[in-house]
C-alpha cells in the first residue's frame, strides 16, 4: 500500500450532505486524502482537491466550480490543475506567506474572512513556521485540513476521531469550543454523529494517548511525512 498513490484517481464520493460532498480519490493509499466540495451561492469551491474521473460532472451538478481552496501549506495536491481546468482561481488564506503564486501554474487570489458567496469564515489553525494551516467553518459544518482526522493513522484504539501525530503535543486549542454538527477532514471521511462530542475528546485526550500512538503509528509517520512534501 504507497503511502501516497500518483496518477488519476476514481470519484469515490463520501461525506454527502445537503451543503456539498468529499471524495477519496485513492482510498487505498496510505493517507487517505479526502477532498471537499462546499455549496456557494452559485456552484461549489473546492477545497485541498485531489484529481479524480468524474469529478467535473459532479461539479456540474452543482452549478459549476466557483473556485479552488487551499488551507493547508502542504495540500497543494491538485488545486492547479483543477482550478485552470475550470477557468477559476485559486484561493489561499491571507497569511499563508509558505505558498505563493510562483506556486501554482493556475491564477491565485488571496482571501480572509468569509469564503466568497458562501457562509463559510476561515479560522487560524496554527500558523508558525513550516506549519500553516486554517479551517473552515459555517457555523455547522467543520472543514480540517490536518490538525484532525478520521485515517488509521490519525487515532487511537476507541477513536473516531483523532489529532494529527504531529500534533499530539500540542493539540489544536484553536478548534476547541467550536461545537460543529459535522467535521470533514483532509484525511479519512468525516463524521456526522456527536462530531461535537468526538472534537472536544479528541482535543482533550490528544496529549494522553500520544506515546501509544507514536508506538503504534511511528513508522507510517515517517512515510507519510516523507511523502507528503513531494
């Protein structure tokens, strides 16, 4: 199993709900890359995508491409291609100094605040160092690049929902309180029931559990760290 799979993926949509859709365009590679497609008022943004056949009639579907997402330094995965497949723009948060538009073979608009035509707000995950990462949020619904996920690699034994070993240490104290109906993920599918209750102990929890998670997971961290940076 790689841990990160190359070439086109398959549309193998998850997270279906009134406001959009995910897809895991290689569900068996190693880290799972989970891709969001969020309702606007005219078509759908896509977030931290991951290419896959199929994926621009499920657009169309939904009015069209409005724009492409990255909230995550280190998702660029297939934001150009997409976004310059479409004619749109890729959007990156206004502090994420690590990306710029040297970065992408696709124009790059910056954006802070509310995600336009849509109710989502960014909020700053953490931005230090080689870490830039924000969240989206609408009041119900969640959106996480990396800090959390639903992946093996990403919980312990009893968990839906875990944080990132990376960020084991130092949890992210920033997503703490929001009380979301659901949370997407960029790794794994998201979760729906008491997705309040699995963030609050996932957060809480995330210091305790981390050395049998360094334990169980240490290796795959490696390879998946290693990969994700290609």
């Amino acid at each position: 199993m790689p841990a990160k799979a190359s070439g086109l993926g398959a549309l193998n949509v998850v997270d279906e709900f009134d406001g959009g859709f995910g897809w895991i365009s290689h569900p068996d590679e190693t880290m799972e890359r989970t891709s969001h497609a969020l309702a606007g008022d005219d078509g759908v943004w896509a977030v931290d995508p991951v290419d896959a056949e199929g994926i621009d009639a499920r657009f169309e579907e939904w009015g069209g491409l409005d724009g492409v997402v990255v909230l995550y330094n280190y998702h660029r995965r297939d934001a150009a291609a997409i976004a310059a497949r479409h004619d749109v723009s890729v959007y990156l948060p206004e502090g994420m100094s690590a990306l710029s538009t040297d970065d992408f073979a696709a124009p790059v608009e910056r954006f802070e605040g509310r995600l336009p035509g849509t109710e989502y707000h960014l909020r700053t995950v953490t931005n230090r160092g080689v870490w830039q990462e924000w969240a989206l949020c609408d009041g119900e619904t969640l959106v996480v690049a990396e800090s959390v996920g639903t992946a093996d690699y990403f919980t312990a034994p009893g968990e839906r929902l875990g944080v990132s070993l990376v960020r084991r240490p130092f949890p992210p104290a920033a997503l703490d309180g929001i009380g979301p109906e659901r949370v997407l993920c960029g790794h794994g599918e998201g979760i729906s029931a008491d997705a309040a209750g699995e963030l609050e102990r996932a957060i809480s929890e995330a210091r305790r559990t981390a050395p049998r998670m360094y334990l169980r997971h240490g290796p795959t961290l490696v390879r998946t760290l290693a990969a994700a940076t290609l």
